[in-house]
C-alpha cells in the first residue's frame, strides 16, 4: 500500500526523497497502484501519445572503453560489424531522407570513450550543416566531452546530447573501468552548462540494488534531464558482464513508474530490451513512459514497425512518430530505408538467455 502522503507527493508533483523512491520500489508496493498514481501525471504532459524513436549508428565498434554490457567494448567477444564514422555527405545525405520523411529529430550515435578535438570539429560542421539546411533538431551522442568542447557543438546549433548516466556511483565500478561515474556526470554538467537538453538514463538489471536505481533517478533529477532512456540489459555470448537474473516484468513497470514520479515532465523512453523484460506488460508500462525505441538497438534486433504500432494502439494510446509510419507501414520500399540503418543487427538466441527471477 502507497500512503497517502506519498500518494499526495507524487500527484502535486512535490520532490520525492529517496525513501520516499525506495518505497515505491519496495515489494509492499503494488505495481498497478503506483501506475494508476504515475498515469496523471503522463497523461498531463503527454496526453496518449507515444513518441517513437528510431536509433541512428554514425559509427560502430572499435571503442578503447571496457563497458562490461557493450558489444562495441574493447573486450567484448560479440561478432558485430565494425565501422568507422560515416564521412559528412553520408551523414547529410541521412539528415535529409529523415527530414523529408517528416522526422522533427535526428540522432547520431558514435561508439567511444569521447570525441578528440578533430572530432568535435567535424561535428560541429555537420551540425551547422545540417541546421542551416533543414529544420530539423539534432541530437549526439558520442560520450565524454569538455565544458569548452560542449560549447563548440552549442554554438554549431546542436539541440540534445545523449549520455547515459546508465548505473549508480556505487555500482558503477562493476559495470566499467576505464572511466568513472564522475566522467559521465561531468560531462552531463559541461552540457547543462551550454544549455544543450539532456538526454540520459540507466540500464536495468545490471545486479543493481533499489537503492542504485533511486540514486540514478535522482542524481538525473539534479542535472535537470529532459529525456530519459531506460535500457534493459541484454546479454549476447562475448559480452563481459555475463548472464545475470533477469528482472521481472512487474519489477520494470514499477521502475518505468517511480522516473515518472520523479520527473513528471520528462520524456520516458522505454529503451533496449524492452520486449525481453517486459513482454505483455510493455503497454502497462506506457502509463508512465511516453516514448520508446522501434527496430533495434545499434546492434541488437527488436520489435519491428508492426509489432510496435500494434502493441501502442491496442492498448488505447496513439502514435508519436519523428516519421511518418502510417506511410512507411503500408509501403515495403519504405520499409527498407527504415531498416536500412540497423541491418547489422544481431538477434537473441532466446528469451531463455535471460534467466527471470
Ligand atoms: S564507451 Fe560507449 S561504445 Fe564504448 S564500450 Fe562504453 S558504452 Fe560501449
């Protein structure tokens, strides 16, 4: 049972603490209860609507960084493709198909522990490329960045910057070695600094405690996050992390629950591995997250266009899209450009790899 004063915090949108946080998660809390509290509140900011995304690779592998769950790390074993940064006509010619084909947002994702000098300066060239050319926000993400660096990217026009806070402080040293949870905040505060939106989130089940999860969502509370992806681990044979137990469903809907309580007016993205983890109740899970991936992960396949639109309007929600995917669901031709980006992707063996606890 939620009490009523927690139940009178979350409703006037008032700070949680963090026991507050860590009795909403706890096993004496029930999960449709905590929705039905949390469904206000995305329904105040978000109406219906479930805003898609679709993940865009600029570049694949070959990181020097140990994340323990990354395919792309250094010591991963997981045969992916490989691939350098697109060059900037590449990157153009992409911005283009999805502004023509209605996209408000375009995203670049590039694998790495952070973008050199050399690097910061052709994104700032495509970036001001691209803005001059369409209007069409963008979005980067290429890891840890300096306050002076943050600040070319701001001037060249860049809109959003995805970096995952992806663990707690005290959990992060299980998860990677090469960099520091202190390196990621950093460069959530470099970016804050320049008035670029923040994109960022956590992996789940990762051998995470309550606690770490709270702490996540609150440090991101403090950074002041506009958007937040939250990922599910997922374990590929080659991946250092290894199999871990998986979390269950009622588990991840209750954490979908407590980001919204904790930031009511954030953009909540139901992010990799969603259909592993939360399988029937994705649509319970959409009473508190208002946006989700389609088509796959970098490098991990997911539910396609037909199961994504299925699952949203049979549970009564309606579509989002940075695309236009009434069009692109009646055309094939379409369909391949949509899925032109994520070809590489390689699938789980079974459901089964994910052992449910
Ligand atoms: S820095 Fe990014 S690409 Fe590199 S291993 Fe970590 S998560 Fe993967």
């Amino acid at each position: 049972m939620i009490s009523n004063t927690l139940k009178q915090k979350i409703s006037s949108e008032t700070s949680l603490t963090k026991e507050d946080a860590l009795q909403l998660l706890s096993k004496n809390t029930d999960m449709i209860e905590l929705l039905t509290l949390t469904y206000p509140l995305r329904t105040k900011y978000f109406e219906k609507a479930v805003r898609i995304h679709i993940l865009n690779n600029s570049q694949n592998g070959y990181c020097p960084e140990d994340c323990h769950y990354c395919v792309q790390a250094k010591d991963s074993k997981v045969p992916i493709e490989k691939y350098t940064k697109k060059d900037e006509d590449q990157i153009l010619k992409e911005a283009e198909n999805a502004y023509k084909k209605g996209a408000y947002r375009y995203c670049m994702v590039f694998s790495g522990r952070g973008p050199s000098k050399k690097r910061v300066e052709f994104l700032s060239g495509v970036i001001k490329r691209i803005k001059d050319n369409f209007p069409i926000e963008v979005c980067l993400s290429p890891g840890l960045i300096s306050k002076e660096d943050a600040k070319l990217l701001a001037d060249a026009g860049l809109d959003r910057y995805n970096h995952n806070l992806n663990t707690s402080e005290s959990h992060y040293e299980k998860i990677c070695t090469t960099h520091t949870f202190k390196d990621r905040l950093d460069t959530l505060s470099n970016v804050n600094a320049n008035n670029i939106d923040i994109c960022s989130g956590m992996i789940v089940g990762m051998g995470e405690s309550d606690e770490d999860i709270v702490d996540v969502a609150i440090k991101l509370r403090d950074v002041n996050v506009k958007s937040i992806p939250i990922n599910f681990y997922l374990h590929m044979d080659g991946n250092k992390l290894g199999k871990l137990p998986k979390v269950s469903a009622e588990k991840c809907c209750k954490i979908v629950a407590l980001f919204r309580a904790i930031h009511p007016t954030a953009e909540i993205r139901l992010a990799a591995g969603r259909e592993h983890y939360l399988g029937e109740l994705q649509s319970m899970a959409l009473m508190a997250a208002n946006s989700l991936f389609m088509n796959g992960y970098l490098n991990i396949k997911g539910s396609d266009i037909y199961d994504t639109i299925g699952m949203i309007e049979t549970a009564g929600f309606t579509v989002d899209a940075d695309v236009d995917l009434y069009t692109l669901k009646a055309s094939a031709k379409t369909m391949d450009a949509l899925t032109q980006f994520n070809s590489t992707q390689l699938e789980l063996k079974s459901k089964e790899e994910l052992i449910p606890v």
